[in-house]
C-alpha cells in the first residue's frame, strides 16, 4: 500500500511558483525548492518529476492566474479606456517599484528559447492577452473612445508588445515618470478625444 504524501500538493506548488518567479530557472536550485515548500526531494521528484517539470508546473499555475486576470480585461466594469489606462498605469508603477514582473516574460527571455514546452506556455499566455485587449478595444470603440476605423487585433497586438515591453522593464526598475508618459502616448493614439 502506497504511503500518502505529508504534504499539500497546491500548496508546494504555489511555494515553488514564488522561487522561480523571484529567482528565475537557472538560479532556483532543487535545494532552494526543497527548503521553500518544505518537501524532502524525493517527494518532489515523485509528484512533480525533475525541476524542470515543477517549472513547467509552476507557470501552467501562473497562466491560470492570468486567465483571471485577462477575463476582467474583457469585462470593464467602466470605460474601457479608462480600464486600459489604469491598467498600463499600475504596470508603469510595479516597473518602477521592483515589482518581479511577469513570470512569463521571465520564463520567455530565460527559457522559451530552448524549451519546446516553455516556448507553448509563454506563446498561450500571449495569445490570451491578445484575445483580451482585441475585446476591450472593441469595447472603448463600442462607447466611442476608440475609433471604428482602428483594427482592433492590430491595437491589441500592440497593447500586447507594450505591456510586455513594461514587465520586462521591472528587474530594471524603469522610471515610473518616464513609463506613465508611453501610457498617455499610446492611449492618446487609441483615443478619439485626440482625433
């Protein structure tokens, strides 16, 4: 009979998600996994297999987060515009802040490159973002904060590559005057107030 696991699964799992987040792949050590979750190694390896496997693990669980994230994108509460600029604007800040980011875009400039699986998870979460802001813009051009005559999918793709752009910038702690000031430029661009 098997023994049960002493430990809670989601819960190692989270803990796990926070190492590689703050430290990255590379320098996340199976001892730094080991103390973080409070799980021997050998339990480790039994239920998430190698460290690269609780990686990949670690960011299917980050991905979910943003799924939530992304579906209140689609579901402004107010105008939409107003919505993709305080987004753009709480970005700018964590930037400036240290914030770590977006785990990612750490696991696309860190891993992607070399990890076929990596690579899927990084591409997934690109594509919901884009799903995402395609609806919103549509939404702002819906209430006339956006005109008709802007591809929506080519706004979002560019949202997309800005917001990107922002989360890498937090290891670099960009300036939260110099960001706030591409978010009033680029909005500018998208809104009809402007045309």
């Amino acid at each position: 009979m098997a023994r049960p696991k002493e430990f809670d699964r989601d819960e190692a799992l989270d803990r796990a998600l926070d190492v590689f987040w703050t430290k990255g792949f590379d320098a996340t050590s199976v001892q730094d996994l080991v103390e973080a979750t409070g799980v021997q190694r050998q339990s480790l390896y039994d239920t998430f297999g190698d460290k690269g496997s609780l990686y990949l693990a670690a960011l299917d669980r980050y991905s979910e987060r943003s799924e939530e994230w992304a579906r209140a994108l689609e579901r402004p509460a107010e105008s939409p515009l107003t919505v993709l600029r305080q987004t753009f604007i709480q970005i700018a800040h964590d930037a400036s802040t240290g914030s770590r980011g977006c785990l990612l875009v750490h696991a696309a400039q860190e891993r992607a490159g070399a990890e076929p699986a990596v690579r899927d998870c990084v591409q997934a979460g690109i594509q919901r973002l884009e799903r995402a802001f395609t609806t919103l813009v549509k939404h702002a051009q819906a209430a006339g904060e956006i005109s008709s005559q802007i591809d929506a999918r080519g706004a979002a793709r560019t949202l997309v590559t800005l917001l990107w752009g922002f989360r890498a910038m937090t290891r670099g702690r960009a300036g939260e005057a110099w960001l706030r000031s591409v978010v009033d430029s680029v909005v500018g661009l998208l809104s009809t107030e402007t045309s």
